[in-house]
C-alpha cells in the first residue's frame, strides 16, 4: 500500500528515515540550548514539552522543514498546506505518562469569539482552542518526527486504522468487536503521517528509553474573520 493510498484508507502511514543522526542531533541541541522561563515550556517528573515550539524556537525551523521533508508534503498533500501548530514532547525512560485513545479536535487561534459552528472553546493562560467545523478537520493532517525509535515499550502510537473515516469517533463508543488496534513504531529520523480524526492513544514506558517527538500540525482552509490560526508558518 502506497503511502497516499494508506492515509486514504487507514488514516496514517509511516515514512522511511528523513533525517539522518547529524540532523537529529542538530534538532536536538537547539531544543537544548533554549531558554526555558516561560508558560509554553512546560516540565515534569513524566513529561518536557513545549507548546508553539516552531515559533518559540525560530531556529528549529530551518532544521526541521528540510527539502526532503517538504518533498514529502508537496508529495502527499501539494503545495497548499501550511503549519499551524508545533508541539515538542519528550517522555523519560522512568515516565508514568500514557494517554487514552481520542481524536484530536481542537485547533490554537489568536482569539475568543463567536462564530457558527466553532465550538466548544477552552482558554489556558491566554491560549484559545476550539473544535472547528468538521471540513476543517478533514482538510488537516499531522508530522510526527521521532528523534528517538520508539516502539510500543516506549510510547509508540496505538491506532485504529480507518476511525478517521467515522467523523467524531468518541473513544466511549469503540465496537472492539469490530476494531483492530495497530502500533505505529517508527525508526529514529523517521515521520509518522496522520489525520487528526484518526483514534489514538499511547502507553507508558517500560524499556527507559526516552521517547522525543516533534508533533507539527498542517492545513490549508483560512478561518473566518476575526479568527486566525495562533502559530501560523508558511513552509514553501
């Protein structure tokens, strides 16, 4: 199955290696080398993230939206997209963390406001999401870049194939008589591509292996004024 034939049919598909240990390193160093004062840095005993991360790092952005990596895109989507959310995570090798299954529903705009069919809303110091209507949903797609392989002892994705397809899947009301599970483990240096509305979960780590992933969400349908995407980059 090709991979536009998979993210048709399944929901994702997993590219070869994109980036080789010199570029993952790179990525890496300049993740380390910023400053860590502020409310879009966000630290635990079972969690580092940072939220907004192309924009609160601007240099990442040239080691991130390598050519081959645009290949990709332009290959799979054309040249249309543009990002619109960026999400670093790094899960320690002792973390407790896991999240359940659901979908990811919410979109990061610069502001509150009523608009048909945006909702429901939640406000987190100063950051606005909100559920779009459904084409909106439909016309996104996510990156997954994994600087570390990750397995299903460290965190790999847990999906089911083709719940993209079902629109609003709440993770209640999943026939497991009907669904199949699958674990997406993906080699360092590669890219996990993924519809939002795909259903998926991850567990906790049981192998101390750290599981570093950067999560950089597309689209390419503008919102309606007075609304604009919080974090938007244009990649071509």
């Amino acid at each position: 199955m090709d991979h536009q034939h998979a993210l048709a049919q399944k929901g994702f598909t997993i590219l070869p290696p994109v980036y080789d240990s010199a570029a993952i390193r790179h990525i890496i160093k300049t993740i380390e080398r910023a400053g860590t004062g502020n409310a879009n840095f966000r630290r635990t005993a079972d969690l580092f993230a940072i939220r907004r991360v192309l924009q609160e790092i601007p240099a990442l952005q040239s080691a991130v939206f390598t050519p081959a990596l645009l290949r990709w895109v332009h290959e799979l989507f054309g040249p249309s997209y543009f990002m619109v959310k960026s999400i670093y995570f790094d899960k320690p090798g002792a973390s407790n963390w896991f999240v359940s299954y659901h979908q990811d529903l919410t979109i990061s705009v610069n502001t509150k406001t009523d608009i048909a069919g945006f909702g429901p809303w939640t406000v987190k110091e100063q950051q606005y999401a909100v559920q779009p209507p459904l084409h909106i949903l439909q016309n996104m797609f996510t990156l997954r870049i994994h600087l570390d392989e990750t397995d299903e002892n460290n965190g790999a994705l847990r999906v089911i194939p083709g719940s993209h397809r079902k629109e609003i899947y709440r993770a209640a009301d999943i026939d497991w008589q009907r669904e199949t599970e699958e674990t997406c483990c993906v080699s360092q240096g590669g890219v996990m591509v993924m519809k939002p509305l795909l259903l998926h979960a991850s567990g906790r780590t049981t192998n101390g292996r750290n599981r570093k992933v950067l999560h950089i969400e597309f689209c390419n349908r503008e919102l309606p004024v007075p609304l604009q995407w919080a974090e938007r980059i244009n990649i071509n």
